[in-house]
C-alpha cells in the first residue's frame, strides 16, 4: 500500500507528526502537561513573540496550565565567554540525569545585531546532553535584555516545570552586562570562573560576587586553581552574606574530565534542604513573582505609551530635526502629566 503524499495530507495530520495537533491553546496545554517537547517549543516560541496574537496565545496556554507552587531547582550559571558555560552545563547536566533528574536548559546566545537571532547556537555545543530523553535544551537570543535574560524567559520556566523538568537552568550570555535579571529569576546563582584571568582582584567584579551562591572555578585542570580558589574565599569573606543561613563556596572542576560536579551536587542538594527548611525558598519565589508583575507591568506601559499617535508624531519630528531632544522631553511630560 502507497502512502499517501505529503500535499494531500490534512493540517492536523501535518501537526500531529510533529507532536502537536493544533495551535489550539487547551490541547497544547494538555500536550505540555504530558510532557511533549514539540507542544513546549511550540509554546516558548509563542511566548517569545512580539505579536500581539501570538502573546495572547502564550497567555492563554499559561493559564490553562497547574499554576500551583512547583518545587523545582531554578538554577542560574554565570560567566565570562570562555569560560566554559556550555561544557560545564553538558557535564553537570548529565550528572543531574543520572541522579534520576529531568534537566531543561535555557541557553540565552548573544544575538545578532542584524536579526536578533541566536548566534551562538549552544545545542550544537552540549552533543551529548541533547541527545538525552531526560534533557531539553532551548536556545534563546538575548534581543540586547541586560544579563542576556530575555524578557520571556520566565514564561519558559513555567512552561519546562509543566511539562515535567525538575531542573531548569538558565545560562546568561555572562559578557559583563547585569546580572541581577537572571539572579531574580533563580532559586540557585552559580557563577563559574577561570584560573589565572586575574579578575579575582578587580573590585569591579563584587557586584556579580554579591549575587552568587557558590562560585566553581572550572578549567581546574590548567592549573593555579588552588590559588584562584583561595583568592575567592578570601574575597567571599569580605562580603556580607545573602542569606543568613548560607554561606558561599568555592569548588574545583573540569568539565572535560568530570572532577569535582559531584562536589558541586551536593552543594545543591544542601542548599535546598537548608532554603526549604528556613522558608526562604517560598518566600523568594513570592518575591519574584512580585517584581515580574511590576515588570509586566512597566512594559505594557511602555507598549501602550510607544503606540500612542502623539508620541510616535513627536518621534518623527525628533527624526526630521523639527524639534530637539530637549523640546520632545518637555512635551513629553507635559502630555502625560495631564
């Protein structure tokens, strides 16, 4: 028996190979909840648009889904490039799965300055971990967001906690933009270094220290980790603790030979126990969940100001070289002062 050619196939046979049958948003949310990966892309993609019928699709999946309190580890990684992000987060990852645990990464690339799209590309960078069935790996440009965290970023946390990941961690572009986004987005704040790059001692660097919760010296294997690793605790020593109940550590790892990830394992596990135990996990994530909406908030202003006819009129007459900076800032406050 022939099969049947692909133009004579039906929409929803089409959309049915690739795991979702429809853009309708209650069966994608009924798919994500099963776990299909196709309906999860499908909905990040959604949410990451910036058109409007699409953004209220996302919304609308989002609702349909449990919005009950999930458990799960948000972990934020952190560091320069070169430092081996995406090698640590491929080891470190299948360790994770190995502990019985379902890993999704949310790779956040530079973008490119001409389309916005990722240039990295960190799937093809984690071979081994993007072959797991237990792992899902979603690259996302960073659109210019400060810290490299696009501003959908949360949605798709909610989104890989739905479909059933237990872990979820978010790699930051980590080029020395803000970080504060993606430590307002995490449960954990790992931030990884290199020896011998000598910006232990650079005090422009307490700001990012301030918001870590252990600090991993990869590349150990090169050696003067001993020594970098000795600079940081003394640094750490200096700073005021985040958390009453934790303290900061410093650990040795090389990613290409898997020393030292189990160290940093039970790091993780012991911070958690210690967060869930002194209330600090809900609260945090209580806290969270307030300055989204404010962000939320501060955007859909901003769209709302952005669409208004006399703005964008006061725009063009900045552009033409009719009215200056200065005229277009007075007018400004005085239309929305009324």
């Amino acid at each position: 028996m022939s099969k049947k050619p692909t133009s004579h196939l039906k929409k929803s046979e089409i959309l049915q190979r690739f795991g979702t049958e429809s853009k309708n948003p209650v069966a994608l949310s009924n798919s994500i909840a099963k776990g299909n990966i196709a309906a999860l892309s499908t909905a990040i993609t959604l949410s990451e648009s910036t058109l409007d019928h699409k953004q209220k699709l996302a919304q609308e999946i989002l609702s349909n889904l449990d919005q009950t309190q999930k458990t799960t580890w948000r972990i934020g990684i952190s560091g320069v490039p070169g430092v081996g992000k995406s090698t640590f987060i491929e080891s470190f990852g299948n360790l994770l799965i190995e502990k019985g645990k379902k890993v999704a990464v949310l790779a956040v690339d530079p973008s490119s300055s001409l389309n916005k799209g990722s240039i990295l590309g960190d799937k093809t960078r984690m071979e081994k971990l993007v072959q797991s069935d237990n792992a899902y790996i979603r690259p996302s440009p960073s659109s210019s967001n400060l810290g490299g965290v696009s501003v959908r970023t949360k949605d798709a946390i909610t989104l890989c906690e739905a479909a059933g990941f237990d872990i979820i961690i978010i790699e930051t572009v980590g080029v020395g933009q803000s970080e504060t986004a993606v430590a307002n987005l995490v449960d954990f704040f790992l931030l990884l270094k290199i020896p011998g790059a000598g910006d232990e001692l650079q005090g422009i660097k307490r700001g990012i220290l301030e918001l870590c919760d252990t600090i991993v010296i990869n590349k150990s294997d090169l050696g003067s980790g001993e020594l970098a690793k000795r600079t940081f605790e003394n640094s750490l020593h200096l700073l005021q603790l985040k958390e009453e109940f934790w303290v900061p550590s410093v650990h040795l790892v090389s990613s290409l030979k898997n020393e030292g990830l189990e160290e940093v394992y039970r790091q993780l596990v012991n911070y958690f126990q210690k967060s869930i135990e002194n209330d600090n996990f809900i609260r945090k994530r209580e806290s969270q969940n307030r300055q989204f909406l404010n962000q939320e908030f501060d955007q859909h202003l901003m769209a709302l100001i952005q669409k208004d006819a006399r703005v964008q009129e006061f725009q063009s007459q900045l552009q033409s070289g009719t009215l200056s900076l200065r005229e277009v800032k007075i007018l400004l406050k005085d239309l929305f002062s009324n």
